[in-house]
C-alpha cells in the first residue's frame, strides 16, 4: 500500500508542470515603434512625395497593449492593442496639388491609428506554448496638407 502511495505520488509530481490551469490572468505592455514614411500621396490629379516635399521622415511612437486570459475553455481570451502616429512637418511643393501651386510652401499634418482587437485560445500552455486566433484591425488615417498664405 505504501509502495503504490509513493509511485502515484512521484507521478502526480512529475505530471503537475502539465497539468497547468489558469485561473485569470491579466496584463498590460508597452512597446516602442519606429516608424519611417515614404511614398507619394495623389490627390486631385497631382501627387506629392510624403519624404521629399513634405518632410514627413517618421517619428518613434508608443504601443499600448491589454490582455486577459481565462480558464473558461470555450470562451477566448482577449488582447487590444493600439498605436497612434501623429506628426506635423513643413516642406515645399515641386509640382501641383490638390489646388495648391507648385513652389509653395506647406503645412502637413498626418495621423495614423490602429487598432488591433484579438481574440485567442491558449492550445498548448506548458513547456510548449501555442496560441491560435483571429486578429480584427481597424486603420485609419489623415492627411491635411496646407499651403502657406
């Protein structure tokens, strides 16, 4: 008696590490992004190079992140993320647009937001982790471009 005492002890202690539940489990990060702009903007029949003649060159930002994970197994776990870009930058026009004529100078004002809304299992929470899941993202983005005068 003793003896099979001892062999289900030692084995309730050997499988513990995989047999692992989450209770509730809730946290927050913080990241740093940074970003470099590049491309051409059209509008209006002319188009402008974001880098060259608006001087938007990029700028570092913050990523905000929640999560919550639970033991309820048919339930997914959750995790939101958010990033917002905001820049504001002077530069001159080579060529007309959007009713502004070339040679001017300009005002820009971009903002750039995403966020991301993921819902997850956990499959494997042990010395091996995978989760799976769908991630939905919401980006939107402003360009205001003005001319001097």
């Amino acid at each position: 008696m003793r003896r099979l005492f001892m062999i289900l002890a030692g084995s309730a202690v050997l499988a513990a590490p995989l047999a692992q539940a989450d209770v509730l489990g809730f946290g927050a990060q913080v990241g740093y992004w940074d970003s470099e702009l590049s491309g051409d903007v059209a509008a209006n029949g002319g188009s402008v190079d974001v880098k060259d003649e608006l001087d938007l060159d990029g700028e570092s930002s913050s990523q905000f992140s929640l999560y919550l994970e639970h033991p309820i197994p048919l339930l997914p776990n959750v995790r939101v993320a958010y990033i917002n870009i905001d820049q504001t930058a002077r530069g001159q026009l080579s060529g007309n647009f959007d009713g502004i004529s070339a040679g001017s100078d300009v005002r820009s004002d971009l903002e750039l937001e995403q966020l991301d809304v993921t819902l997850y299992y956990e499959v494997l929470d042990n010395w091996v982790n995978l989760d799976l899941g769908l991630t939905v993202r919401d980006f939107s983005g402003d360009l205001l471009v003005q001319g001097n005068g």
